[in-house]
C-alpha cells in the first residue's frame, strides 16, 4: 500500500519503520517542523512537507498521528484525497473524521513508543475501528500485516482501554521516576531497583494484579507507612503516597 503519515512523532516514527519493513509505500511524511518531518521522511526513503497543501493526494491511507487536541485543526485544513483516512489516538473517536472524509477508521497501537529505543511490532496488539465493511477489510489487511494481534473495538471501549493503558504504563513510569528521584537524592543507583521491576511486571503474567499486590498498604502496616511519609520532602508527593496506599487498602478490601 502507499502511505502517507501526518506527523512525526514516537508513534508515527514506529508505524512508519514497521510498514516501510513490511514493504508498504511511505510516499511522505508531514509535520509542522519541517526538520522532525525530514528525519522521519529520511528513515522510510520518503518525500517530506510542513504544508498540509502539499499532501500526496495518490496515497491509498493516510496516517493521522498528531497530538489529540491537534487532530481536527489538521483535518480542517487536510485536503480532500481518495485513500483511507486513520489515526492512531486511544481517546477520540473515530467519527472525527465525519464531516472531513466519507472513509475512516482507527489503527491504535497498545504500547508505548520512544524514538531512541527499537521494538518489534509484530508483539503488539492493533486496534482498529472502521465506518463501512470495505474500508474495515481493507484497514484489517493492512493492521495484519504489521502484527498478528489485532483486535477489532468500538471507539467507546477504546477510551477504556486508553484509560486502562495510561495507569498501566504512563503512571507507573511516573512511579518509576519518583523512585529515581529519591534514590538520586541518596546517592543510591536506580539499577538496584530493576531487578523488582521485572519481577512485578512478570508476576502479573501469572497472577492477577490483585493477587501479586504486596507492600505495607496492603498490610495496613500504619507505622512503616508514616515513617516513609515522614522521609518525603514534596508535599505533592506524600499525599500521592498517602492517596494510592488509601487506594491499595479499599481496593484489597473489596476482596
């Protein structure tokens, strides 16, 4: 297939890479900067623009994948094409694209993407959302070609599923950096705590959360918890330390 992505960012990037590797067409990449939208364009052996006018208009999809409360400026000013139109967003539901396009869907990649780290896309469960059966064979096709894990979901289960996806991950990795920070505070390295990372992440392959929860929340353990409380400068970060283990606590309780 011939592609053109509109935008450049973490998840753009990947798809780009992914699709170019499956064999599919990048025939340009867009961005407001035209700099962000050269590198991309250079990696997948593509044209590039930073002019929404300009847009190839031979492509058979295009891939929006811009920040969320950028999408539908960009869709205002897309010129009318005959390919498919998608984004890649967990939160906005697919009918965006209504007033802007007569073939839409949804490809939402579940996992989270940094530029400087490689990953393989055929471990990734695919999401797609489609407004006619054509549009949801042709979307399929292409989604199946790029993992073998793709799942067919209504863009209200989607804000779920993002809604799951961000305290998951994005949430956790701020767990993570509140970790680094107070070790960098005691001159500990934050690589003494990898080990029990991996081991919290892979017990869940097991066990479910619920099951895995350990910590003195968990126990109701008062006295550890108000001398850990006592050992945090933030304030902002005492009452998360206090709110979450009230979380744990009404959350086991429930068993």
């Amino acid at each position: 297939m011939k592609i053109v992505f509109i935008g450049s960012g973490n998840v753009a990037t990947h798809l780009a890479i992914a699709a170019k590797q499956k064999g599919h067409c990048i025939l340009q990449v867009y961005s407001r900067s035209a700099e962000n939208a050269r590198l991309l364009a250079e990696k997948v052996n593509a044209s590039y623009s930073d002019t929404l006018s300009q847009i190839n208009p031979s492509a058979d999809i295009y891939i929006f994948s811009v920040k969320d409360d950028a999408l539908d400026q960009v869709l205002a000013e897309m010129p009318e094409t005959e390919g498919i139109w998608i984004h890649t967003a967990g939160s906005i539901p697919m009918n965006i694209f209504r007033p802007y396009h007569d073939r839409y869907g949804v490809l939402y990649p579940l996992q989270t993407f940094s530029k400087k780290r490689e990953i393989d896309f055929e471990k990734i469960p695919l999401f797609i959302e489609a407004n006619d059966s054509k549009v949801c064979e042709q979307l399929q096709e292409f989604a199946c070609g790029l993992s073998p894990i793709v799942h067919y979901i209504e863009s209200e289960k989607r804000r779920y599923l993002h809604l799951a996806a961000v305290f998951a991950c994005n949430f956790v990795n701020h767990m993570y950096a509140t970790a680094a920070q107070l070790l960098e505070k005691n001159q500990i390295p934050f690589d003494v705590l990898l080990p029990l990372i991996d081991e919290t992440a892979a017990k869940v392959h097991q066990l479910h959360p619920r099951e895995a929860q350990t910590g003195p929340a968990i126990r109701f353990d008062e006295q550890v918890m108000n001398a850990h409380i006592d050992l945090i400068d933030d304030a902002l970060t005492r009452e998360l330390y206090r709110l979450i283990s009230q979380s744990i606590r009404k959350y086991s309780s429930r068993q």
